[in-house]
C-alpha cells in the first residue's frame, strides 16, 4: 500500500473540477450554437490513475510541480437529455447538475485540506 498524501489529491482534485467548471460552462455559453456537441470532462478516478506523480528538479534548489492535463470528450446524442432541431445537445438542465456536482466537489476538497489543517496545527501545539 502507498502513501495517501490527502493535500496533493485535494489539489489534483480541484484542477479537475476547475476543468470541468470550464467544460459546464462552455456548453452552457454555446446552448444555442446550431451543432454544437456538448463536452465534459474525463471522471477523476480515469485522470488520477494516468497521472505522474513523479516530481522533477530543476535544480539543486528548486522543484516542479508536477501538471495535470484532464482530457475531455465529446458526449454523443444517448448522453444528452433531447436534442434540438438545430442538432445541438446541450441540455441546461442537465448542466446546472453537473454545475451542482462541481460546487460539491470544490466544497469537499475545501473541507478536506481545512479539516486536515487544523489536525496538523492541533498536533503542533
């Protein structure tokens, strides 16, 4: 079993909903562009188990962070809730839902990182 280290998921966490945010919020920007596919991002679970974790120096000094690239992919019509006449399959709908799970996932990471903050501060004093 590895080391779970609780900031740096909380961290990876956060730039994967942050990509998602942005995919929710373009498909609702494009909600009337004739054509246009709705994207979302890949699950978190599909992103973590390809990412590196692996950290590069630099330098002597100085360390990378290591980068977080999440694919997105296109969802197809069975995805979607209706299509509409112009051929466009976003849903609003079913975005604000998807909105919602990003707060509640910003929200967990939030109370994660507190919560573990405040137990390393306890364990200081």
């Amino acid at each position: 079993m590895q080391p779970l280290y609780l900031f740096g998921l909380a961290s990876r966490h956060s730039q994967w909903a942050s990509v998602r945010q942005a995919a929710i919020a373009g498909n609702i920007a494009n909600a009337n562009t004739p054509g246009y596919k709705a994207v979302d991002a890949a699950a978190f679970d599909a992103v973590l188990n390809q990412t590196q974790l692996n950290v590069a120096r630099t330098s002597e000094s100085h360390l990378a962070a290591p980068s977080v690239d999440v694919p997105t992919r296109t969802l197809s019509a069975k995805d979607a809730w209706g299509v509409n006449n112009s051929g466009n399959s976003v849903s609003i709908e079913q975005e604000m839902m998807k909105a919602n799970e990003v707060n509640s996932s910003f929200t967990l990471d939030t109370t994660i990182v507190r919560t573990f903050n405040r137990m390393i501060l306890a364990s200081l004093k």
